[in-house]
C-alpha cells in the first residue's frame, strides 16, 4: 500500500504524470513497430515450416521475446505496472 501512495504522490507533481505520458507515446510507437516485425516473424516462422517440415529454434526464441516485450509494454500503457520494458528492463 505505501508504494502506491508513493505512486500517487509522483503523478501528483505535474512533471511526473508528464514524464510518464512521454515515455506512453514513445512505447506505443515501439509497440506498432515491434507488431509489423510479429508479423514478419510469423510469415518466416511459417515459411520455414512449409519448407523445411519444422519450427526454425531461433525464430521461435526471438518471437517468444518480442511477444513479452509487447506484453509488458501493455501493462505499462494500461497502468497494472510500473515496470517499463527493454531497454529499462532485460531483454527477456
């Protein structure tokens, strides 16, 4: 409970709930972007399995982490997290 209202006290100072807002519309323009290369990921994780008969390990590891990153970049847009994604955190 404390650090919410420590939360609360930081959105309280105008720059903030400011400093936030920034670091929102940076993420969501990385967000759309990381969402063009899923798709590009998917099409070559497909391709490889129509010709090679099966999943190619390192497509699949590096979609693995570009679909935590997006997820940790929507609890952050959504607020249920404080925690800002790559490059503030591991890439994971």
């Amino acid at each position: 409970m404390q650090d919410d209202d420590a939360r609360q006290e930081e959105y309280a100072r105008p720059d903030g709930i400011w400093l936030r807002g920034l670091w929102m519309l940076v993420l969501l323009v990385l967000f759309s972007l990381a969402e063009k290369v899923m798709w590009l990921v998917a099409l070559l994780q497909f391709g490889w399995m129509l010709f090679a008969g099966r999943k190619n390990p390192h497509i699949t590891g590096f979609g693995e982490k570009l679909g935590n990153w997006m997820a940790m970049t929507a609890q952050f847009q959504a607020g249920t997290s404080e925690e800002k994604p790559f490059p503030w955190t591991p890439w994971r």
